[in-house]
C-alpha cells in the first residue's frame, strides 16, 4: 500500500480534471542488483566485525587473520540468529557470541567447537566483494547470480594508476538519510535546475548520458555570486563529470578554477547502499590531486575542504528529501533533465536480469539548453547582491547620522 | 521524435529538439556495435557509455536541422 501524497481537498468551485495530482506507487519491495560502497575498506580492518543495515536485513564484514580478506555474511547465525557482528573474528572464520559458531568468509561453518558433528547443510549467505579504489564493495541480486566483469567497479586512476603518488588520500563521510528511497538521490543526475537552488551554481552546460548500466552527468557550472559558502570548490568555475556505475556508485571527475590559470583536480564518489526500501546511507568521499608546490599535508586539508564542501550540498539535498514526496509523475518543463528516461533506465536494476529491456539501456543523450534558465538566473543573483547593498547602505547611513 | 540518419555511417538515431541548443537522441540499436567512433572507443578499452558524443552524428543532426528535416521546437 503507497503512501499517498497528503493532498489538500480542493474547494467545491474547481474542477477537478484541472488539477494536477500527483502519483506514487508502493515502494519497491527489492533492492537494486549491483555493486554497492560499504565504506573504506581500511575501516573494516581492525580485527573486529562489522555490523551494516543494508538490503533490509543486517550484514557483518569481517577481516580473515590468515588470508587478510574482506568478507561479508548476513548477520544472523543460522543456528539460533544470534548476531555474527557482535561477536569475534577467529582465524579466518567469525565467531558467534551466542554459541561460537564458526562462519568462514565462504558462508560455510568452520566448525562448532562443542559439537560432535558440523551439521551437513550449515552453510550462511556469503555477499561477493570487491576491494577496489580503497573501497568495499558488495554485490546484491536478489535472483542470486554472481557479479560479471562488464558492470565492475572501475579502477580510479588518482588511486591505482602511476601517478597515485600525486593524489591525497580519502577523505570519507556517512549521511543516514531517513524517509527517503534511494530513487531521491539517483534522480539528481538529471536535475540541472537544483543545482541553482539547491547548490548555489549557475549550470551552464548540461549533458546526460545514459548507455548500457552506465548513467553521465556532463556539467559546467560557476558559482553564485550572491551566496558564499565559504567553500574551495565555489570559488570559481568547475567542469564535472559524473557517472554512476550500476544503481549507486557515482565516480565524479571535477576540475576547479583556482586561479592564477591553475586547475585543481579531484574526484568524487557519491554513493549509497539502501538501509529498506524508506532509508538509505549516503556516502561521500574525494581525493585532490597536488598542485605543484603542494605538500602532502597541504593536498589532505584540500580534499578536506572539497568534502566539506560537499557536505553542506549533500546535507541541502537531505533537507529536500526529507520533507519532499516522493513522485512518479514529475511535471517537466524543457529546461528540467529527462527525468522519465533516467528512471527507465534505473528500472534495470529493479528487474530480473531477464527482463531487462532494450530500451532500458539502448544509449540515450539529452544535451539541455540552459541559456533561458542562466539569464534568468543571472538577473536574480544581481537583484540579489544589488538588494543586500542597498540595505548595507541605508544601515551604514543611519548608524552615520 | 525523428529519424535522422548519420552522413558518416548511415546508422540512424531518434532526434528531437526543443531549441537550436537542446538535442536529445534516442539510439535504437546497440551505440558500440553500430557506430564506428563509438566502436573504435570500446575496441580501445572505453566504454561505450562514457564517449560524449559521436561528431558525425552531432554534424548529421545539425544538418538535418538545416535542411528542414528536423523541425527545431517541433512536436
């Protein structure tokens, strides 16, 4: 049963055909196929299990003492549910705390120290993982099939490539968003127009690309004048280039103007495992490559800059959803992103592998014209800046007289 | 949404405009099998997704734009 959108009765005189009202079927029951970020996979290895919400049920990633692996397993013991992540990493195998159940990295137990005999069938829910990018990944398929190499995670140059040496390490942040499907987040990849509200930037240019399990958002965009956020990334123009690979695991590419005909390069990740179908953990990090000149210290309080530069956007973005509906017949105009075609093609993910449509991955390009919104923009922010001086001024020359 | 055919390959797409700087393409068949630049970029470790635009396809468009073949801000 959806929740429906509270809307207000409308008064006796209007009709009601005139109204636009909006839809919101049930939420999805599934959780998207793909490779999902757990985090940094560093912290995961402190010898201790971890506990994720996640997938509507609760993992635990623990580190093997021999084979230095990550694994993850679903929480629960098989023998009597106690939780796996509240208890300790024995060898390869995670102990439970209930009766010492061993669980190896494989799901299969490694043995039950008081029992005779392991039971034949003792085997738990082993997640596939991948430890790229400084990262921990988890595959989810509801149908059950194993991860294939064309929908991997891609290696991140600035981490593995040779020149890794000029790029900060990770800087890494956790966003609980409550009340809120994951939808919210994907549907920002299309949605040039909230970058001006809800960002502070004038989108100049606006691309998207969507092709195979592959979605871009091509930007560039300058800051508002009228707002200072204080911020690295807003102090001049930025090209972006954003993908998400698979339902939620965004590599953003970002070169800002810093001046002085310098670019700073970084990259971001943007991405999210859902906690149910209502909540989600949003996870975002970056890296900065060094300017010439910069010290190692100097690129950290960089990526330290650009992050928390990110989190006052992420946190805007949370503002909105939390007190937002959700909405399946947005209504568009031609400056809005394809909305429609980006949910299609997120659908893909919602399916069974075998009913993955053509036209859910057929590539799809939609270049937006964002010369009537930015002049339109443009007046606002100089109202804007004109208002602020003249209320300046008037304070200046009363506290004058 | 219109069919235009690409001059450089003959590979047609779906166009639609709103404005001379607004475009949208739908393809219709598989972008790294049917377009050569799409292709030489898969065949050299890209994917296929991740390749802004072809410039043909973007030069057919705009001709088929001046020809009155795709009508700008049409239905």
């Amino acid at each position: 049963m959806s929740v429906q959108p509270d809307v207000s009765p409308q008064p006796m005189s209007q009709n009601e055909e005139d109204v636009r009202v909006i839809e919101a079927a049930a939420l999805p029951t599934r959780f998207a196929r793909g490779w999902h970020c757990l985090g940094l996979a560093e912290s995961f290895r402190d010898g201790k299990p971890h506990e994720i919400q996640a997938f509507g049920t609760k993992l635990v990633v623990f580190q093997g003492e021999d084979d230095g692996e990550l694994h993850v397993l679903n929480a629960y013991c098989p023998h009597m549910g106690g939780n796996l992540a509240h208890g300790t990493v024995k060898g390869n195998a995670v102990a439970c705390p209930f009766h010492d159940w061993r669980w190896s990295g494989n799901g299969k137990c490694a043995g039950i120290p008081y029992a005779r005999r392991v039971p034949p069938r003792a085997k738990t829910r082993a997640w596939p993982t991948l430890e790229r990018n400084k990262q921990l990944y988890v595959w989810n398929d509801p149908e059950g099939s194993k991860p294939t190499d064309d929908v991997t995670i891609p290696e991140i140059e600035g981490i593995h490539g040779p020149d890794a040496g000029e790029w900060s390490d990770w800087s890494w942040h956790y966003l609980r968003v409550d009340n809120s499907n994951c939808r919210e987040i994907v549907d920002n990849v299309v949605d040039m127009a909230h970058f001006y509200y809800v960002h502070y930037a004038f989108p100049e240019y606006f691309k998207n690309v969507f092709d195979g399990h592959v979605a871009t958002q091509y930007m560039e965009s300058s800051p508002r004048p009228d707002i200072d956020l204080g911020t690295l990334s807003a102090s001049g123009g930025l090209r972006s280039d954003a993908s998400y690979y698979g339902p939620s695991y965004m590599i953003d590419k970002l070169w800002a103007d810093v001046g002085g005909g310098l670019e700073m390069e970084s990259v971001l990740i943007n991405c999210h495992y859902p906690i149910d179908e209502n909540s989600f953990m949003l996870m975002y990090g970056a890296i900065v490559k060094k300017l010439p000149g910069m010290t190692d210290e100097q690129a950290e309080q960089a990526a330290q800059a650009t992050s928390e530069g990110l989190a006052v956007g992420f946190e805007q973005d949370v503002e909105i959803w939390k007190n937002k509906t959700r909405i399946d017949n947005p209504l568009l105009t031609e400056e809005d992103g394809p909305v429609y075609q980006l949910r299609r093609w997120y659908e893909q993910f919602y399916v069974d592998a075998a009913d993955v449509k053509d036209e859910m991955v057929r590539r799809f390009e939609f270049e937006i014209d964002t010369t009537r919104a930015n002049e339109a923009w443009r007046a606002e922010a100089e109202a804007n800046i004109a208002a602020r001086k003249a209320a300046e001024a008037q304070i200046a020359a009363g506290s004058g007289s | 949404m219109r069919a235009v055919e690409c001059g450089a390959c003959g590979n047609q797409v779906l166009c639609e405009k709103f404005s001379p700087a607004h475009t949208q393409v739908q393809w219709t068949d598989e972008a790294a099998e049917v377009c050569p630049r799409i292709r030489e970029k898969v065949a050299a470790g890209e994917l296929s997704a991740r390749v802004r635009s072809c410039g043909e396809l973007r030069d057919s468009i705009d001709a088929a734009v001046a020809s009155g073949l795709l009508e700008v801000g049409g239905a």
